[in-house]
C-alpha cells in the first residue's frame, strides 16, 4: 500500500489522509463528512485557506485568479468549471476572487486577469495569463505543467 497523501477539504479545510489507490473512490472528509472532491472549483477567498490548501495538498491545485467584473473570467468560468471535472481527483481546482482578495492577487503579483496558477508542492510550477475557453485547453496546460 501506499504512503497517504494529504488532502485538504474544500468544505471544512481539514487535512485528509487519503490512500493513493482510494482518490477514485469518492473519499468524503473524515470531519465533516463531505466529499473532498465536488467537480467544481474550490474558491479560496482568504490566505489563510489559500495558504492551507496549496501547502498542505499533496496533489497539484490549480487555481484560477478571477474578477466578477472581468469579461475574459466569466468567458472562461464555465470552461474552468467542466474541467474541474476532468481534473478531480488527482488535481484540486480551485479559484481566487481578486476582488474579495486583493491582497492574495498582490502577494502572487497578478497582473491581469483571468491568470491560471498551477502549484505543486506547495510552489507555483506554471502560470498562464489570459482565458482560455474550452475545457479541454485547460486540462491540457494543466496536464503539459505536472512533474512526471
């Protein structure tokens, strides 16, 4: 079997320890219950859950740096969503509201907007400023970036 990996929840923010071979089998948090993967974008609006989720997460996550008022970030959100999808469970998707955030956006030195950052490891690997708009785009700039 296996070392655990550590998963953190996108309902409680709990730590996880999640047996490799178990990430397909729908785990559900061992607080409070909830499934840790929910096909949709986890939004991590404060540095405290950001910080938790992309030092803690031993998978890659991705996360999508957005504005409600940006054109291009609602352009790309139903894309992001579907490949959330796609992506689960073996990356965690998730996304920043500058807006709400903005000290998140300054810290990661988002220019614009939307701005795709993957981290692995607690490091961000790859970054991709602009939208793009098929989900497949996405899976594949995720996929090209992940260590082998």
């Amino acid at each position: 079997m296996s070392e655990p990996l550590h998963i953190v929840c996108p309902h409680c923010h709990t730590t996880n320890r999640i047996a490799p071979e178990q990430l397909g089998q729908s785990p559900d948090c061992g607080k409070c219950h909830q499934p840790l993967f929910t096909g949709h974008p986890v939004a991590l609006d404060d540095e405290a859950t950001f910080d938790r989720h992309i030092s803690r997460s031993q998978i890659p996550v991705v996360v999508d740096f957005w504005a409600p008022w940006c054109g291009p970030c609602r352009m790309m959100a139903p894309a992001y969503e579907q490949a959330a999808q796609l992506l689960e469970p073996h990356v965690q998707v998730a996304k920043v509201n500058t807006e709400a955030a903005q000290t998140l956006g300054a810290r990661h030195q988002i220019r614009s907007i939307p701005t795709l950052a993957l981290f692995v490891g607690g490091r961000e690997v790859a970054r991709q400023s602009g939208a793009l708009t098929s989900p497949a785009q996405i899976v594949q700039w995720v996929q090209s970036h992940l260590p082998r």
